[in-house]
C-alpha cells in the first residue's frame, strides 16, 4: 500500500522569534534554514518581510534550499486594493516561492479586533489569495483563531476557509492561535472543513502549546485528514510555544500508524540527526537543553531504578517505546545510591569497562557512590565523574596531571568610564611529566565583561597542560549549575558542569565543597580528565 505524503512546515524563524527573549540574528536564520533543510522540512517560513530589519535582510539574501522558502505576511486592508497594500506588497516583494498570509476566520475578532464587516473580511481574504496566485506564487492561508470561531459562528469560520481555498491558496491551514482547543475539537472542526468541500490534502494545522496539546492536536488534525503540519523546533513560540516538531517528526517517523500511512521529506538518516539540531537550536539561544524533552532529551533514555536497567540490560524495549538512535540520542544508566550492580555494571559496560558479575569490586565502587552521594554528590546527573571513580577503584585511572596549587581573585575597580566593575583573576599550579606550569588568567571577555572567578579557574587550567593540550583545545563549558545541599552555616555547594567538545560530544561532571570554587575546580579538573581518557590519551 503506497503512502501518502505528509508535509513539514516550520516557522521557528518567524512564529518561534515570538518566543520571549528569542531574537536571531540573520546569520543565525541561515544557521537554521540549512539545519531544517538537511533534515528534510518541506517549508521554511523566514519570517515576516518589512516587519523588521532582520527579517528584511534575511530575505535580501535568502539561503539556498531545497525546502520551499515562505514569506509571511497579511491580508490586505478594507479600502486597499490588494495590489496596492504596501504591507501585502513588501511581503511579495520578497520574491519567495510560498507566501502565507494570516487573516480572520473567527466573527468576533473581525468585528472587534478589526472593526469592519464579515463580508469585508471575506473580500480581504479572497481578492490577497487571488493577487498571490496571479503572481505566480504558492499561497497559504493561516485561518487565526479558526477553532474558537468554530465553536462561536461554525458556518463563518468554514465559509472564510472555503473562500481562500476557492480563490486558489494551495494551503488552508487552521490556527489555534490561542492554544485553548483540544484533540476532539480539532477533529470535528477539520472534518467539518472536509465536508464543506476543502480536500484534507489542502488543509494544515498550526497549534499552540497553552494546554499541553500542540502535538496531540496536531496529531488529531492529521487523523481527520489534514495534510501539512506547522510546528517550530523545540517548541518555541509565543506564551507556551508552539507544536514542538522535534516531538512530531519522530511520532510521524516511528509510531504506529502514522509510520505506515504517511511519507515525508525525512529519511531514517536525517532523523538521526534530530537531536543534534534541537541541541544546536538552543546553543544558538544560550539556552540549557530540556533534559524531559521526548525523543531528544538527554533524559528521554535514562533508566535509574535497578529493576529498570536489570531489564534493559536484556531488552531495551522492556523500558523503551523506540531505539534512541533512531533520533540521535543515547541511552543512560545514572549512577545512584539507588542503584544496584544490574545499574553498574551495565554503565560500566557502556563506558568500555568489562566486570564480571559478583565481582567484589562492584560493592565497593557502590558503597563509594553511597558514600560521596552522603557528602553531597550527585552521580544522577554526573556521569562522567561516576566513571572516573569507578576506574580510580578498579585500578584503572590513569595520572595525567597533578594539580599543586591554585587561587582565585576578585578586584572591584573602576574603568576609564568611571564605573564600577569586577575582575576576577586565577593562578593555576600543575605537574606535568616531572615538570611544573604555571597559569594565569582574567575572567574577562572581549566584550569587556566579568565572567566571573569559575570562569577565570577554568581558562588558567585549560591554558597550559604541555603535551595534553592538542586534546583540551576544543572543550568548553556549556552549563554551569548551582546547588546548596545543607542549609545554614554547614552549607554544602554541588557543582555540576556541562562540557562539550568539537565532536559534539557533551560530558557532565560534579564537584562538591563548602566552597563554591573548591567544588568547581573538582568539576572542572574531572572533566578534562575524562576528555583525556576518553580521547585515548598517553599519560606522560
């Protein structure tokens, strides 16, 4: 039985800059065009021509890709014709393939929020599609707050729809644009458009996550019989983000039915690279990654309970709904006090460490865990130190280095502006083959900011390691975070640190002091360790 074709359209670069606080820069916007257009999205909407510079300049130098590029704009204004809207006419201008004009599809909105008449309102609709399409281009309409005007005023909500599919717009896409509809809503009201006379193969669905439902609803769309699906990487968008595609490709790729029944632009080796691109989004947006994410989460394969990872250790389905790879991701087993050798030595394993079962050795790399995790450590969420203190008990832990000593300074002083500013200042002390190096460095940036004492303990350790240093070149932090574990005066601070290197590969270890800067050099110093090992590096 042939497949029939489902149709990816993302709109992180216009709906997703909706997200507070996300602004991308034009370089980020090819950055990201050419990340979804590898991975097989048939439409990239990059936003919304004229509206800001950005987007203008996006446009004046678009990327080149295979996926169809959509300008994104409105329906002409009542008074204008629509060849002589300037709004509608800079969003043409764009000379894109697509364009996707939003208009009004709910009575109350275009009675109150536009303040003319409905039959206005179907004249915008039609006269913008119509002009779109005798410019030669593929035109979309975005119905806004479709679903609330179809519990409102059914027969206008349907008629606005059926008037841009009549005018020619290739796609008619139904907006919950204020997140508030759920799955059963969304299939009546898209069959209802079916039966008005609009072929599911011209409808799309463009939700919003305000109830916990983008994707369920979007889902529910598609079993109706829509056909395109809106979505933006990661979920960004306005208040609660829109239906996250980073979950919806993998429901379309490996769940059943939808895996059997539809087709799309992405192939099993793109979808490898699913996690990679949500990782890279939030990278781009300094942003730490949702470790709870479905499908590329760095906890969606994490299995912590002994029993859990006893079963795994047989099967992996026992505990999971798909393989990991499939998206890019990897499987976990966090080391814990709750855990127990099944946990162990199936982590040990994946690190390349072979123990047999029952060996003592694996009671006293627990008891140690259980002992640290008293202490404050936390080897849930640290797994690269979880490692090295299992290969320090097995015998099994190279010396690379050795710290001598180590200090860290903050000055507040003022600049040439007269202000105030912080400048923090650290001395490392390592010994290496024999010989001793000495390190300092400053915290600040080349922007001229203070990025604090971790930060200067962490390029004075990195900065001179001798014959190591072909190896740590290429590590940086990604996440620093905080925990006090004791309250009052017997307070204890729980570094972990998040490192990646040029491979992609990413690391977490943890350091824990009643010093702040104690506990992060612990944490920095496991993780060039563990990049050392890791990179099969002779110790000198």
């Amino acid at each position: 039985m042939s497949k029939e074709r489902l149709y990816l359209y993302d709109t992180t670069l216009r709906d997703g800059q909706q997200t507070q606080g996300v602004q991308f820069s034009t370089t980020e916007k090819h950055q990201i065009s050419e990340a979804l257009d590898a991975l097989g999205i048939d439409y990239i909407e990059g936003g919304w021509p004229g509206a800001n510079p950005t987007d203008s300049e996006f446009f004046d130098n678009p990327p080149k890709t295979k996926a169809v590029l959509t300008a994104f704009g409105m329906t002409k204004r009542v008074g204008m014709s629509a060849e002589n809207d300037d709004v509608l006419s800079a969003v043409l201008n764009a000379k894109t393939p697509a364009v996707c004009l939003v208009g009004k599809s709910h009575d109350f909105h275009v009675e109150t929020a536009l303040g003319i008449t409905l039959d206005e309102n179907l004249e915008n609709i039609e006269k913008s599609v119509a002009h779109i399409v005798a410019q030669g281009r593929e035109a979309m309409f975005d119905a806004e707050h479709f679903f609330d005007g179809f519990k409102a005023n059914p027969d206008y909500a349907l008629t606005a729809a059926k008037t841009a599919y009549d005018a020619g717009a290739r796609w008619v896409v139904l907006c919950d644009t204020n997140g508030g509809a759920l799955p059963s809503e969304v299939a009546t009201a898209t069959k209802a458009l079916i039966e008005k006379g609009v072929p599911g193969d011209h409808i799309g669905i463009h939700t919003h996550n305000d109830t916990e439902h983008a994707v369920a609803n979007s889902l529910a769309a598609v079993d109706a019989g829509a056909r395109q699906i809106q979505g933006t990487l990661n979920g960004l968008g306005e208040r609660c983000g829109n239906a996250n595609l980073t979950t919806l490709i993998p429901m379309i790729a490996l769940k059943e039915p939808y895996a059997s029944l539809y087709e799309t632009g992405i192939t099993a080796k793109t979808l490898e690279g699913m996690t990679r691109i949500s990782r890279m989004l939030d990278d781009i947006l300094n942003r730490v990654p949702a470790k709870q994410s479905a499908f590329v989460g760095a906890s969606a394969f994490a299995h912590k309970a002994g029993l859990h990872a006893s079963a795994i250790l047989k099967d992996p389905t026992t505990y999971e709904h798909v393989d990991p790879s499939k998206v890019g991701n990897d499987r976990i087993i966090p080391m814990s006090n709750q855990a127990g050798q099944s946990n162990l030595r199936r982590r040990l394993a994946e690190a390349g460490i072979e123990v047999e079962k029952g060996d003592p050795a694996l009671a006293r790399i627990l008891e140690r865990i259980k002992a640290k995790e008293s202490q404050g450590y936390s080897f849930d969420t640290a797994q690269s130190s979880f490692e090295l203190l299992a290969r320090d008990e097995l015998g099994q832990l190279p010396s690379f280095f050795e710290v001598k000593r180590y200090k860290v300074t903050v000055e507040r002083r003022k600049n040439k502006r007269d202000q105030m500013v912080s400048l923090s200042e650290a001395v490392v002390v390592v010994k290496v083959g024999g010989e001793k190096k000495l390190s300092v460095s400053e915290s600040m940036d080349e922007t001229g900011s203070d990025r604090g004492p971790v930060n200067a303990l962490s390029k004075a350790l990195v900065k001179d390691l001798g014959p190591y240093q072909h190896a740590i070149d290429d590590i940086h932090l990604v996440d620093f975070k905080v925990r006090i574990t004791q309250g009052g005066t017997e307070a204890v601070t729980r570094v972990i640190i998040d490192s990646e290197d040029s491979t992609g590969r990413r690391w977490s270890t943890v350091g824990v002091s009643a010093n702040i800067v104690d506990a992060s050099f612990e944490a920095l110093e496991d993780a060039i360790v563990w990049k050392l090992l890791r990179d099969n590096v002779t110790p000198v």
